[in-house]
C-alpha cells in the first residue's frame, strides 16, 4: 500500500509539474498598429486576425490597454502563426493581405495610411479630457471634459461601435439644434461609420470595404455599397423596409451592436453653455 501511494504522489506531481511547464510556455505578444512613419506613425486602433498554419484567419480578442495596442497570450509564436490587421473606425486603410508573423515580444503593424475621414477627426483626441475642455470652451468645467473622455477612451479602445455611435449622434444632435451645423456633421459622419464598422464587425466583413466620407443630416449614408450592407444587416435584425429608420443608422440598429444596448443619451449631454461655443476642429488631426 505504501508504495501504492507513492506511486501516487509522484504521479500527481508529475501531472502537476506537466501542467506548470504548459503554463510556463505560453508566450506574451504585444500586436502594436500605428500608421506609416511619413504619417507621423500615430497609434490606429484596429481589428486584428490570427492563423495557424494554413488554417482559416480567426478575430481575436485580448487586452487593449490603450489604442493600437492589443496584449496576448500565445500557446506558441512562431513562424506558423500569423496575423493580419485592419482599422477599426474607417480612420486608416492598408493592405490587409500583407501579414506578420508571430515574433516576441511585439509584432508591428506601421503601414497604415490615414484615410480622409482621420484629417477630420482624430479619434485619439476624443479620448483627451484636454482636448474636450478647450472644444466645449471656456464655459466648460473639467469635469464634463473627464466624463466625455472617459467614456470615449472605454468605446474606441474596446471596439463598442454601438456605443460609439450613439454618443456622436447625441452630440450630433445637440450641436445641429443649436445651429452648428458644421461640427454636428463631423460628429453625425462618425456616428455613421461607427455603425457601419459595427455592421463590418458582425458579418464578417472587410471593414475597409465600408468606408464612407460623407453623410446627411439624418443620417443617411452616401454610397450604395455602404447602403446596400447596412439595409441587409437592417432587415436582420428586424427593420423594415417601410421603416422610415430604414437605409439610416437609427437607434435600433446601433443599439444592436456592440456597447450601444448599455449607452444612454444622457452620458453624452453636453453642457448647454457650451453648446453654442462648440469647436469640433480641436479633435482633428492637423491640431
């Protein structure tokens, strides 16, 4: 019996030891994505793709602890994994066929090319309590530019298109009441891309197939290719086509995606001394 549990023991820590050299192997890689050198290589917040082998290319998630970085763990890193990247709010455009291989303790992606949608609006800008103080104006307390940036930070580094969409359509909305109909276009252009980079998200889509430049006052996208996917992704999820919603990011479709079923409007309630005095230019990228 004794040399039953003997046999045992050292059974368990064997089983125990295997386990441990496991964990032990496993790989941190850092995936940083930024645009091209001659673009001043600013840090893109992007969707990313690994394959193993010859298999199929699978999304991936890990740590984002800020934009353009994504933090995993791989069981091994080598020259059979590879991965492939793309941006996730229509900001930036490469060539997503050309890959990296898997390399510790970082692999580099700086071959992004911002599109003219980023010289209207830098994202990370968004997320700068700063940049928010000096857009809302002498009016504004440092407390609403830490709330708006906050909240902008957790939707843009995470990918919550949803959520993304919903705060620009409420700033949006306020500032076009207030007769800015300049800064509320650049704002109701990014609340449509969101939706549309969500929508890319969800089908499996190239997201760079879906940019567009341009949107209407009520939300309409310009470019039938765009229109044709969001309408088909609509009809998916319920919208009619009699729906006057249909063919336009309205609530219900950016409520279906990522982050917007938990986004209310009041989150993004700018203050109404602030409003007349808006300056969106101070969130592009030539400031």
């Amino acid at each position: 019996m004794s040399k039953l549990k003997n046999f045992s023991a050292l059974a368990t820590i064997g089983v125990v030891a295997c386990f441990s050299t496991i964990a032990y192997s496993a790989e941190k890689v850092e995936i940083i994505t930024q645009s091209t050198p001659e673009t001043g290589g600013k840090k893109v917040a992007a969707r990313v793709w690994r394959r193993i082998d010859n298999g199929p290319w699978e999304e991936i998630d890990g740590e984002r602890p800020g934009i353009g970085v994504l933090d995993l763990t791989e069981a091994k890193c080598d020259f059979s994994v590879s991965y492939k990247a793309a941006a996730m709010w229509g900001t930036h455009t490469r060539d997503v066929s050309s890959t990296h291989q898997c390399s510790e303790p970082q692999v580099l992606f700086n071959d992004f090319i911002p599109t003219g949608f980023a010289s209207t609006i830098d994202l990370e800008q968004l997320t700068k309590s700063s940049v928010w103080v000096a857009a809302l104006g002498q009016a504004s307390s440092t407390t609403d530019g830490q709330r708006l940036a906050s909240s902008f930070q957790t939707a843009i580094t995470q990918g919550n298109y949803g959520s993304v969409a919903i705060a620009s359509s409420e700033i949006a909305a306020q500032l076009r009441k207030a007769g800015n109909t300049r800064d509320a276009d650049v704002f109701a252009s990014l609340s449509v891309q969101a939706t549309l980079n969500g929508i890319a998200k969800v089908q499996k889509l190239d997201p760079e197939r879906l940019i567009t430049l341009k949107a209407d006052s009520d939300y309409t996208i310009v470019g039938e290719g765009a229109k044709s996917t969001l309408q088909t992704y609509q009809k998916s999820i319920g919208v009619t086509e009699t729906s006057s919603g249909f063919g336009k990011t309205g609530w219900r479709t950016m409520r279906s995606l990522d982050g917007g079923s938990t986004t209310t409007a009041t989150e993004f309630k700018l203050p109404s001394s602030a409003i007349t005095t808006f300056d969106a230019s101070k969130f592009s990228a030539t400031q």
